[in-house]
C-alpha cells in the first residue's frame, strides 16, 4: 500500500519527479547505494514535508 502511494504521489507531482531526479543523482555522486524501496523514497524527500 505504501509502495503505491508513492508512486502515485509520484507520478501525479512533475515537480516531485523532478526531486527525485535530482535526489537520486546526489545519491549516486555521494556513492550512496542505489538500492530502491519506500524507504529509499522518503531519503529522497526528506525536508520537503
């Protein structure tokens, strides 16, 4: 259920995919594993709720 409400979160908000972007390219130059789950998700966003 969760899985799902952040992908819908997701893909109804340009702007948050536009974070997500943003926050995974962080991750990746960081050298942060790039494993991906809700958990990986709410890393992302933190700060922005």
């Amino acid at each position: 259920m969760a899985e799902e409400d952040a992908l819908r979160a997701l893909t109804n908000c340009p702007p948050c995919i536009l974070s997500l972007e943003k926050g995974l390219e962080l991750m990746r130059e960081s050298g942060e594993p790039m494993e991906f789950g809700v958990f990986i998700i709410q890393g992302v966003f933190k700060g922005f709720w």
